[in-house]
C-alpha cells in the first residue's frame, strides 16, 4: 500500500495544492453545515472558486472597538501608524516568567496613552509612558497566568486566565470589577461588541465552548460546546455578513451566526487552528499546523485557496508544525495582502486575490507570535530573539532589535513609541520584559 503523504492529509482535510517550495491553489468540494451534534464532521472538499477573487466586489465589514486584540472584530492586525527607520530601546519592564510555549499577552494602549500588559504570573499591570508602573493586580495563580491580551471598553479591561475565569478590572485604578468561571482556561483574548464579550473556552479532557457574556455584569448569556478539542483562538466577527468563528486544536474552524448565534458551518483544515484568523472582505484568513494559510469565505465556510508553507517536509499523518512548516502565527491582512510567519522561520506576503506568495523573508527562528502591520512595515517577532521590521513592498529588513527571550506577542504602534513583549529566557531566571521602542533621541 502507498504510504500516505501530506498532500494526501491536506487532500483529505480540504484539498490542496501546491506551486514550487511555497505556493497556493484553488479547491474543489464542499464545506459542512452543521446539523444538532455537538461537533459535526467536516467535508471532505470544498467548492471551487475562480481566482483572482474580485476583492473590490466584497464589501469590506466594520472593525467595531478598535482597542482589543488584533485591532477590531476582525482581528485585521493593521494600524494606521508609521514607524521610525531606525529605533532603540527606550525601555524594558519584567513581565512574563513561565516557559509555556503559547503566545504571550500583548500589551494593549489605554484611552489616557498608559499601556496595559496580562502576563503569564496571572497579573495585569498599566505602565506609563516613561516605564513606571502605575499599578499592577493579581488575577489568578494559575500555572500559565495569562497568555491573552486586553480587550479596553467602557473604562474596563477584560481578560481571561489558565483557570479559566474571565476577570473585568478599572483601567483607572486596576480594582477587579467582577470575575467568571467559563471553564478550565480562558487562554483566548475576549472580543468585545456592544455590550457582550465572546470567549473561546477550553476544558480538560480537550474539549471546547464558545462563550458569551454580558459585559457589565460578567453573567453569562449563552455557550455551545460545539468544539471537540481546545479553542486557543481568537474570536473573529464578521459583521457585514453576520458570522462570528475561531479555530480549536481539532483543525477545525467553527462558525456561527452573529445575530441569533447559531451554528452556520465548519471547515478542516487538516491540522491545529492555534492561531487567530484574521478576516477581510468576507474572506477568513486560516493559519494551521498543516503547513498552510487557507482562505475561506466567512458566509459558506466554501475553501477559495490554500498557500502552502513548505513542500519538501516529511510525509505525516498527524501534522507537527516543526515537520510541517506549521503556521502558529496570526496573520495580519491589509490592502489585499496577507502578512504571517511561520515554523519555517519565513514571514510571507501572500495575495489576498489568488493565494500566490509576493515575498518572503527568512529569519534565524520560529515565528508562532502575531504579525502586525503598519502603513509602511510589517512588524513581526520570531524565536531568534529579535523583533524585525520589513518593508511592507519588498519584505527587505528595515531593522532588527534583539531582547532576552523569545518574541511571541503583538506588536502595537502609538505615536509614543512601539511596545510589545517577550517570553523568559529559557533556563535562567530573567524574566521576559515588556518593551517600549522609539526613535533615537
């Protein structure tokens, strides 16, 4: 019998294609709509779609609260803002101290230009602009803390923790308002909209839930446990066409309704949806450890194309991101490009319209953390220690600046400066910091 490879798993999964060492292709079959079961399968294909997609044609939907994780409903990753072209470290504060492989929280600017970190100790901190730190609460002494990023609305900061309780605290004074049990981790940052937060959930023995609570009082107003395996990521919305989804460690991307919040479809992609999925113009954009980037149109849950990471890899039937070239990192979409890192160490530019790869560069490290982009750059750290800036044109190397650990967060860009986070250094007792760059002074 022939041994299976991993077009076969991605042909399985999905059907994919593959056009030299990383490439895309349009897919045949169909996605599934879900029926009453808690986890209905997902098909073996997906409809076909004529590429170049008209972008223009698919009206792009509104991003809501901009001050959240992946900036907006979306979680497009783009911020209006220009970078300096040559930076330094302004300062460094201590945050994370844990060595769990997940992405870190990323620091999140408050109304007053104070910033607001989640660290993996289970504390939340708001540092000022000059480094000091304004104040700091304890949320949980969960063994991972927080790994999610703040969502900011309405003069509070809600956030999750490996306890699985959601925690609402002042962004004036950092008082716990109210806290919640969702389930065994909140690892996921919450996605607010008027009024409600949404919530992946996690339980042990792996299993899911989507979650909604009502933001003011932190009660909870509805949850499906539709998810047959952990739910890390993000809940993106899409409220031009009426879809709110995430991904979950079954490879599965899970959809429902936004109004009635029932349940529309799934998609498998043949390996973890670790990763937040960034939406633009309709189109789901899926990093998975399959080794591929697969757009999928937000109302049928349809495959439109797949760009493939990396295709002289050992054949596997189980996908692991070192084999695979995996993608454990968010991408960022803006003007019709698709920016995302991969454990191939590469930060590709993808066409948003047909899938086909515009750059890439290489870095010394996995890159499993979450790429921003600017008008101008593309921000995006890696496991080299080092947060790099490309030009968004060429993907060439503006600049480079090395820390103590590895870099997994969001960057964000103010007018201050430019801040994100870092992991501990492995085997020692430095903790990860929280960074503030600027240009020299």
């Amino acid at each position: 019998m022939r041994e299976r490879t991993r077009r076969d798993l991605l042909r399985v999964a999905g059907g994919v294609g593959v056009a030299g060492l990383a490439g895309c292709s349009s897919l045949d079959g169909d996605s599934t709509a879900d029926g009453d079961s808690p986890a209905a399968d997902a098909g073996s294909g997906f409809d076909g779609a004529d590429l170049p997609l008209d972008l223009d044609g698919r009206p792009q939907s509104s991003d809501g609260l901009a001050s959240q994780f992946r900036q907006g409903l979306r979680n497009h990753g783009h911020i209006d803002a220009t970078i300096p072209e040559t930076v330094e470290v302004r300062w460094s504060v201590p945050a994370n101290r844990g060595e769990h492989s997940a992405s870190k929280g990323s620091p999140m600017p408050t109304p007053s230009g104070d910033i607001l970190v989640a660290d993996d100790t289970g504390r939340i901190q708001s540092i000022a602009v000059d480094g000091t730190t304004n104040w700091a609460t304890d949320l949980s002494d969960a063994k991972w803390g927080s790994h999610g990023t703040p969502a900011i609305a309405d003069g509070l900061a809600y956030v999750g923790t490996y306890d699985g309780v959601v925690s609402a605290v002042s962004v004036a004074s950092g008082e716990i308002e109210w806290q919640t049990d969702v389930g065994d981790a909140a690892a996921a940052s919450p996605t607010y909209h008027d009024g409600t937060l949404y919530l992946a959930v996690e339980f042990s023995p792996p299993s899911g839930a989507a979650v909604a609570l009502d933001a003011e009082s932190g009660e909870e107003v509805w949850r499906d446990g539709r998810p047959t395996d952990h739910p890390h990521s993000t809940v993106a919305v899409d409220l031009e066409r009426d879809r709110f989804l995430f991904g979950a460690n079954d490879g599965r991307v899970y959809a429902w309704s936004f109004a009635d919040r029932e349940r529309a479809w799934t998609f498998d992609t043949g390996g973890d949806v670790k990763a937040p999925i960034a939406i633009s113009r309709g189109i789901a954009v899926v990093p998975s450890w399959a080794g591929t980037v697969t757009a999928v149109d937000v109302t049928d849950g349809s495959g439109l194309w797949a760009f493939e990471t990396d295709e002289s890899v050992s054949p596997s039937s189980d996908p692991d991101p070192i084999r695979t070239g995996g993608v454990m990192c968010s991408p960022a979409v803006h003007d019709g490009t698709v920016y995302v890192g991969s454990h191939d160490r590469n930060v590709y530019a993808i066409d948003l319209a047909t899938g086909e790869e515009l750059w890439a560069t290489p870095t010394d490290g996995w890159i499993t953390g979450n790429v921003t982009v600017t008008n101008e750059h593309v921000l995006v750290g890696s496991y080299d220690e080092h947060l790099y800036a490309l030009d968004r044109g060429d993907g060439s190397v503006t600049w480079a600046v090395e820390g103590n650990g590895e870099v997994t967060s969001a960057p964000f860009v103010t007018d201050d400066g430019i801040y994100y986070t870092e992991r501990a250094p492995e085997d020692t007792d430095e903790p990860g910091m929280c960074y503030r760059l600027a240009a020299p002074e």
